[in-house]
C-alpha cells in the first residue's frame, strides 16, 4: 500500500508549496523528511510574465472552449486532426502496425536507434491520432535529434477504460522488446495521454515490466475522482472536455469502474521506485491542484521528480511553440530533460 498524505495535510502542503513558489518567484526543493532527509525533487514557479501574444492565445482558448461545449464529439475529433503542423524535411515519417494497432515514426536525420521517444497524445481519451500527434511528436523529435514513436490507441467513449491503456502498454512492451536491453526510452504523454502514461508506470509495477529510463508529464490528468482539486474556480476550462454537449469524457472513459484504481487516476498508486519525472502545468489550467498532488505525492514516496508551474499559462500550452516564446521555451527544457535521461 501506498504511503498517504491525510487530506487536510496534502491540502496544506500544496498551498504552501506553492505559495512559497509564488513569493520567491525562483524553486523550492520540496521536503520529504519524512522518507528520508535528502530530495533531488524540485516544484518551480516560472515567473515570467506572458507576452502579449501569449494572452491572446490563452483567450482564443477560452472561447474555443465555449465554443466546443456546443460542439458534438464527431465535429471535435474532426477539428482536433485539422490540427497539424507541417513536418520538416529533416524529420521522415513512418507508418507502421504493431500487434494490430497502427504507429507512427518520426524519424530526424541521423537520429540514434537505441534512444526512443515514446509519445501518447491527449484528446479526452475520445480525440486524437496519429495526425494531430505529429504536433508535439515533431516537436519532440525536432528538439531531442531522437526518434519519436506515436500511437493510435484506441479511444473512448466506443472503447472505455483499460482500451487505450491496454494499447500503450502493448506497443510500449513490443517496443522494449524490439529494440533491445541496453536502449533507452523516454515516455511523453499529454493531458489524457499524460494521464495514460502515469497509469502504464503502475501498470508495469504490477506486471513487473522493465520501466522506461524517465517520464515527462504535460498538464497530465492524474486524479479523476477531483478530490485533490483545491482552488480552481477562476481557472480555465480545458477545450470543454469535461463539459460538452454530447458526452461527459471522464464518465464515459472511466464507466463504472473505481476511479481510485491506480490504472485510471495514477496518483493513488504505490509510485515507490518509479523513474525519473519532469511534469509541467499551467499556473491557470483546471488540473493544476491533481498535478501538484501527484507531484507531491510521487516525491513523497522517493520518486525524484520536477514539476514546474509556468504562470499565466493555459492547459497544453506547449502545444502553442511557434506562437508563444514561453512554449518554445518549455520544449526546450523538456527536451533538456530528455536529453539528460537518455544521453546526448
């Protein structure tokens, strides 16, 4: 079992994790005496202010979001695929089926073959492909020089929980298999795909699969029961994923199954031994309490972990690098991370 903050004190600890992050405007190494006396886990607060074109995105967002509660789920898994950024011609790309579900290569010039990306998209668990993962796949792959793998898994609500889970646990173990034991693999997951990724670590625990050599987590969704939400009434919605007009995502994803279960909400899994994490947020994203409370929690329980808050911004506004400086910015840090994990 798990080691558990009571809530009052989980509550207490984030707000002032975060408010110390908030006045010092610089990190906060996060404490965990309690496990032992020594942390390399960090919680950072960016403190640079958005641009102007920033906040404009942030409210092209918003009213997206409006919009989209009117919207049925047919017309957003069209509009999120028209959602494509042109490839480089420095980065090849590579379709292929594996064990039945069908991937994708992106592939830069005189990339290494035993240093992988593994990138899980977001979209509710009901949008998204491998069109609109070349997105923040190119991205990955542009910034790191490394191969980057994306995946169609299959999606909800015709295909509920574990179906998406199940398919990245597929390709990822297929993937380990291929590519041998001394390669290195990274994991990137946005948003549902964050919330993905998070799930298939406590599901390799449980299946005492090899774990990749580090995670990165994007706005990831870690708690779909909402009782690690503190202070969120002011903030953004998320594209109106939860609210829409056809479908609630979270209740058709999840049905009737416990969301406690470590494979749907993540933070209530034993995160003892984990790799390596950097999870990034927007200070103004409606996840933002569930992704400190797993940030706290996986430090908590000795994972070294690095969660940054950047302020002012939005849910996946990573998505945003050609527009927003501090979006290429976070890319560029992430891609550092990686790059540190599996070796320049």
């Amino acid at each position: 079992m798990p080691i558990r903050l009571g809530t009052n004190l989980k509550k207490v600890y984030l707000f002032l994790s975060l408010v110390f992050c908030l006045v010092i405007g610089n990190y906060l190494v996060a404490s965990k005496n309690t496990v032992k006396s020594e942390s390399k886990s960090s919680l950072i607060y960016q403190n640079d202010k958005p641009n102007k074109v920033t906040e404009d995105i942030r409210a092209l967002y918003k009213q997206k979001a409006k919009e989209g509660r009117t919207a049925t789920l047919e017309q957003k898994r069209i509009e999120i695929e028209k959602q494509i950024v042109p490839t480089p011609s420095n980065i090849k790309i590579k379709g292929e089926t594996i064990e039945g579900t069908k991937v994708e290569w992106l592939i830069p010039d005189k990339s290494p073959e035993d240093k992988i990306v593994f990138y899980v998209h977001g979209g509710g668990w009901s949008r998204g492909g491998l069109g609109y993962s070349r997105n923040l796949g190119t991205i990955l792959a542009r910034e790191t020089g490394y191969r980057v793998l994306t995946i169609q898994y299959r999606l909800s609500p015709e295909n509920p929980f574990p179906a998406g889970l199940t398919d990245a646990e597929k390709i990822y173990s297929s993937l380990v298999k291929k590519i041998g034991p001394k390669s290195k693999v990274v994991i990137v997951g946005d948003s549902a795909g964050g919330n993905l990724t998070f799930a298939l670590l406590n599901q390799l625990k449980t299946l005492n699969g090899k774990y990749p050599s580090a995670v990165v987590g994007i706005s990831p969704a870690t708690d779909l029961t909402k009782e690690s939400q503190l202070y969120t009434s002011d903030f953004d919605s998320i594209h109106a994923n939860y609210h829409g007009n056809d479908i609630n995502i979270v209740d058709t994803y999840v049905g009737n199954n416990d969301r406690k279960n470590p494979l749907i909400s993540p933070l209530y899994g034993d995160l003892k031994g984990l790799p390596p994490m950097l999870i990034h947020a927007g200070a103004r994203e409606e996840l933002l309490d569930d992704i400190l409370a797993y940030a706290a929690e996986a430090n908590f329980q000795g994972v070294e972990v690095t969660c940054k808050v950047w302020r002012g911004m939005f849910h996946d506004f990573q998505l945003m690098d050609k527009a927003s400086p501090i979006s290429k910015q976070a890319n560029t840090e992430i891609a550092q991370f990686i790059k540190q994990q599996l070796g320049t």
